[in-house]
C-alpha cells in the first residue's frame, strides 16, 4: 500500500493525521466527519470555537464548501494553489464543528504536490490547523510533528516546509479584510479585490498570545546591548539575529523549537524588515511574545 491510498484510509475511517503544506504542516481529519474533527480538537487542547480551514484540491471543490464571489475569483486566480485562505459564508451541510459555530468557512488550496495528489485523490475536504499544541511553535518538518504527537499521528512526510509562515487569511464575509498576514502581502491582495476594511471575524492564529516556545522571548531592538546586559545578570541567553526575509519565515519556526531545547533563560530575538513576508514573520513574533512574556531585569532595555 502507497503512502496515498494509506492517507486516504485513515481519512475514511475517521482518523486524523499530518499533511504537508507549502506554509507548515497541518493536523488533518475528514472535514464531514465530526468525531474525526473533534479528536483534532482534543489532541491540540484547542478550544472548540475555534475555526478550522478546510483544504481541497481545487476551486470547483472550494465551490462545495462555501458560496462564492467576484472577489474569491480575482484572488484565486492569482493565488491558488498558494499560500492564502479565504473567508466566505459557508454552505448548509459545513459541519459546526470545522466552522466554531460561525456561519464563515476559511478555505484554502495548499501548494504541495503531495497534499495536492491526496486531496484530489481523496475527493472531499480536509480540515487541518497547524499540526502543534495548541498556541505553540508550528512545525515545518515531519520530525516537528513526531516531537510534538510521537507515534499517535501518521505523518504524510513532505520535508521542509517551503515557506514556513502560515496562509495569508483574507475575511470576504466581513471584509474584505486580511486577518492574518502570509506570504501574500496586502498590497497583493488590495490589487485584486480593491481597498480592505477591518473585521472581527474570528479565525485561526489571531489570539494576541501564539506560536509561543516553552522559553521566554524577548523582541530586542538592540541585541548586542540586550544580550550584554542579560548576560551581566547571569541569564543564559540564545540570539535569533534576522535573516534576509524569505530565509528568515521559512528557519524561524525550526530555530525556535532548535532554541527551546536548549534550556535558556531566554531567547533574544530580532524583528524581520516590515516589508512583504516581514510583516507576517512580525506578526508571529509579536505573538510569540506575548504567549512566552520576559520581564527586562533593573529597568527597560531601550
């Protein structure tokens, strides 16, 4: 039996398992299936009104899910397969359970050959949040996944992950508005469905706390400066410096889970150029953050 046809068993009889995408790794089940989808829910301890983002194989099956519009058409002839999620009204038969109760779906073609083969192949929707802990680091190779779930999870192994940063979420329900920033800037988005507006609609990755090392982090805007000073007060410190912006989203994520086991006191890290990918890589960070707070010892560090 191929990895495939083995993918597709476990989906059809209610398992879940790991997919590969062009952003991380997704934690995926049957998206008809609400037992399946509710043990996504408890391995990730991931609260229940929580939005999923179903992935298909193309936009005839995205169609099946949700009811379209002008704007999902100019942004996915640009973007799909690609790193981009849509938020549109969803159709009657969408589970609750993959919605958080809302009457919105987050829909999404991933760029992966492999994923892409199954979804087709599968024929239905596959419903897949990052394949972490709920509020923790995303994983970006099949190895993060194993560290995180062990032996409960069959990973569908994709290697690394190309881009790192998960999907450009933009809201055409109460929108259009970017939710979450991804790989597909906002100038890219404004110039296929016209100026954005805010919205509240609650999607994946947009708690203020996220993507948060077990290790606290510190954004520093000085790090020699920083270091020096947290070094002096006897903190083993580890330094994330900035890299070039692409090369930075796709290592961040597998730098700081690398980091997190080393047991430092803290993790001293830069911003990315809040350019393109740099505001998304910002994003996480910021998160990041707040979900793994570090107190500056004597006073501020600016």
């Amino acid at each position: 039996m191929n990895l495939i046809t083995h993918a597709i068993d476990l989906l059809r009889t209610g398992k879940i398992l790991s997919i590969p995408t062009e952003t991380v790794y997704g934690l995926g089940a049957d998206a008809s299936n609400p037992l399946a989808i509710r043990q996504i829910f408890a391995l990730k301890n991931r609260p229940i009104d929580h939005p999923l983002i179903v992935h298909v194989a193309n936009v005839e099956r995205a169609k099946e899910w949700v009811f379209w519009d002008d704007k999902a058409d100019a942004l996915v002839e640009n973007y799909w397969p690609g790193p981009l999620t849509i938020i549109l009204k969803k159709k009657p038969h969408v589970l609750p359970e993959v919605s958080g109760g809302l009457d919105s779906l987050g829909i999404r073609v991933p760029n992966h050959p492999l994923t892409l083969k199954l979804l087709s192949q599968f024929k239905g929707g596959i419903a897949a949040p990052s394949a972490n802990r709920f509020g923790r680091i995303s994983p970006t190779t099949a190895q993060h996944v194993r560290e995180e779930f062990g032996n409960r999870v069959f990973v569908l192994d994709g290697g690394n992950c190309e881009i790192g940063m998960e999907s450009t979420i933009v809201d055409l329900y109460n929108g259009p508005a970017i939710l979450r920033p991804g790989a597909v800037s906002l100038e890219e988005v404004q110039a296929c469905v016209g100026s954005l507006q805010s919205s509240n609609t609650i999607a994946p990755g947009t708690l203020k706390a996220h993507y948060a090392p077990r290790t606290s982090l510190f954004l520093s805007e000085n790090t020699n400066k920083d270091v020096s000073i947290l070094r002096s007060k006897g903190l083993k410190v580890a330094v994330l410096h900035a890299l070039p912006t692409k090369e930075y989203g796709k290592k961040l994520y597998a730098e700081l889970r690398r980091l997190d086991k080393e047991k430092h006191d803290v993790l001293v890290v830069e911003r990315a150029k809040a350019t393109g990918l740099g505001i998304a890589i910002n994003d996480r960070l910021t998160k990041a953050a707040t979900g793994a707070p570090f107190t500056f010892p004597h006073g501020d560090s600016k």
